[in-house]
C-alpha cells in the first residue's frame, strides 16, 4: 500500500472516529483499534497505544465547546476522575504484564466482549425512557453534584442534580481499568456511571465523559510509553 493512500486512509478514519467519539462520549478508540489491528496489522500493543494518544486529541477538541456551553460538569468530572486514573494505572499495569506473558489473544478476547457491552449499553441509555431522579442524598450536598444547562431542543434552562456518586465512582475505577488495558477512553462505562448510576441528565453524561477521557487516557498512555 503505497504511503501517500495509507496516510490518506488513516486520517479519514481518524476523522470518523473523532466524530463518533464527540457524539457519544466514547472517545474514539472503540473504532481505531479494531481498524489498526483488522486491518493494516498492527500489533494490539502498539494499536491501543496510538488510540490512546488519538483520544487525548478527541478529548481536548470536543471539550473545549461543550465547556463553552455549560454543558460539561467540570465538578463532578473531577470528582469521578481520581477512580477513573488509579482504573487506568491497573488496567495499563495489568496489560503489561500480560504482553510479556505473550498472552496477547486475551486482550483481543476482552475487547470484544467490551465493544458488544459498549454497544449494549449505548443503546440501553439511547433508547431508554428517562426515569425520573431519586431524591437528592448525602453526597449531593457534600460534593456539589448539581448544575443546569440551557437546552437548545427544549428552549429553555434545565437543572439537575446527581446522586450514588459512590457508585458513579466504581463505575468509573472499572472504566480506567478498560481504558488502560484496551487502549480506548472507556467512554461507554462513562456515560453509564453518570446517566445510570448517577441520574445525570445524558447530554451531561456525554459532555462530562469527553472532558474526563482525555485525563484517562493520558493517565494510560504515560504507562504505555514507558514500556
């Protein structure tokens, strides 16, 4: 494959990731890695960590705007971000180990089953009637885990607030797991911690997730680069 059509085809499928990570939450990864891996045959070691470096990138663009817009919870991002980076220390150690082990199927086995769970639960949270929020608790108060938004669709303001941010957290820990030892934002496991676990409304669920992966990923990646 010549290099001129080989960088061609990478930055438009880095494009179509890029895009379907903003609009999701998910990051992007879900899609470059099986592309670098099916397709052009890289090694999955070295897929997951150019994924990753790709999802600090995403991050930082979509952010940016969706910040601008009220839409992103900085608070609760940064609150939930302290388990997702010590998820993504294990998983980034775990993978390590498990390359000099020549275990390498194992990954592809559990990437799989991850991308057929992302699929799931990005359905589940689309397509599911919004239920309504259980009553604020402790954690609501303690951490500040409230804000409002101005919804274009709706036209006018929306506030809301989370709960369970205990849950949210472990949620989160196993997102940085996946993220560290796939090479991917963990966005899926994301979004659901704040929509279903949370009771975030799933426009603040997608925006906080886009802020939050690009801190993840840069957590896994400083793994990867040192092995």
């Amino acid at each position: 494959m010549p290099p001129e059509f080989l960088f061609t085809v990478l930055l438009l499928l880095s494009a179509v990731a890029g895009f379907v990570g903003s609009l999701t939450g998910l990051g992007g990864g879900v899609v470059l890695v099986p592309v670098y891996t099916l397709v052009l045959g890289v090694p999955i070691e070295y897929a997951a960590g150019a994924s990753l470096v790709s999802t600090i990138a995403t991050s930082l663009g979509t952010s940016v705007a969706y910040v601008r817009d009220r839409i992103t919870n900085v608070r609760i991002g940064m609150s939930l971000e302290v388990a997702t980076s010590l998820g993504a220390l294990t998983g980034s150690l775990a993978v390590a180990l498990i390359y000099s082990l020549g275990l390498q199927r194992l990954v592809y086995v559990v990437f799989g089953t991850v991308l057929l769970l992302s699929s799931y639960t990005q359905m589940k949270v689309l397509t599911t009637a919004r239920r309504a929020a259980p009553p604020p608790d402790r954690w609501t108060k303690r951490l500040r885990l409230y804000g409002r938004y101005y919804d274009a669709l709706e036209g006018r303001e929306v506030e809301y607030y989370g709960v369970r941010w205990w849950l949210g957290a472990l949620v989160m820990f196993s997102a940085g797991v996946v993220s560290g030892f796939l090479g991917i934002g963990g966005g899926a496991l994301k979004v659901l911690a704040m929509d279903w676990a949370m009771a975030l409304p799933i426009k603040v669920s997608t925006a906080t997730s886009n802020f939050m992966i690009g801190v993840t990923a840069a957590t896994s990646s400083a793994v990867y680069w040192a092995h």
